[in-house]
C-alpha cells in the first residue's frame, strides 16, 4: 500500500477547497450547492457508466488507489468546476474567460491522466482526446447548470 499515492490527492482535493474558498463568489450559496451536487451527480453517473457498464475507463482493485479516485471523482473534480463557474462570471473579458476555461481544462485532465499514470484507472477503448471532450462537456454542463439555477433563483425572488 502506497501512502504518499493517498497523501498526494488528499492534498489536492484541500488545495482545491482552500482555493474555492479563498476566490471570490459569484453565485449564493444556494445556487453553489445545487451547481456543485448536480456536476457531482452528473460525473458520477458518467464515470459509472464508463467504468462499469461500457469498461472503458477500467479502475484498480487496491484500497489505496479506490480512495484516490474518489477524491477525484467527488472533490477535485466537482469543486474544480465550481470555481470555473464561480470565477467564469466574474471575469468580464473574453480572453480571460478563454485562459480561465482552458486551465480549467487543463488541471482537469491533468488529474484525470494522472490516475492513468499511476494505475489508478487504466483507458480501454479510450483515448486522451475522449477525456479533454468529456471534461469539456463536464464544463459547459457546469456552465449551462449555473445559468438555469441563476435564472429559477432570480425569478423565485421576483415572484
């Protein structure tokens, strides 16, 4: 069992809360907590699917790698994409929208290939190419998600 697999992506997944918690806010709290549960609810489904029903994206039978790629699967990534959507709208230009979604992209599916290379989760069938366009999509649901429960929000209010 090799602890420091396990230490490295707890430390992630704090670096990732600290940063959501230092950035700026955009969104309430209620609209955060519905993007984050519904991004989470959608990778999880799509991950699922992936592994287990298609066996695409085959993942480790070890202890240690299993709570690796849970705090993948349900901080890193869903918490990564709440702080895309937070700071997405905070940004008013297009080129910092542009390098804020691209490194997005980026650490996203630099954790993701990370898994692959330590072993946590082995591609058959699966390509890189396959990931950055899941990822993607993961964003712009993120995205799409965050404008509809902005929109319900603002017109509850309203009413």
């Amino acid at each position: 069992m090799e602890v420091w697999v396990i230490f490295v992506y707890s430390l992630a997944a704090w670096l990732v809360i600290a940063l959501f918690a230092v950035l700026p806010k955009k969104l309430p709290v209620t609209e955060n907590l519905c993007v984050f549960f519904c991004t989470s609810l959608l990778m999880t489904s799509a991950f699922t699917t992936l592994s287990i029903n298609l066996k695409r994206i085959e993942t480790s039978d070890r202890l240690d790698f299993f709570f690796c790629r849970e705090f993948g699967r349900f901080i890193i990534f869903p918490v990564l994409l709440l702080v895309f959507t937070n700071v997405f709208f905070i940004v008013r230009t297009a080129a910092l929208r542009w390098g804020i979604a691209l490194f997005t992209l980026a650490t996203l599916c630099s954790v993701h290939f990370s898994f692959r290379f330590l072993g946590i989760i082995t591609f058959h069938h699966w390509n890189a190419l396959l990931s950055v366009l899941m990822f993607a999509f993961f964003m712009a649901a993120a995205w799409l998600l965050e404008k509809t429960f902005a929109y319900f929000f603002r017109y509850e209010e309203a009413v």
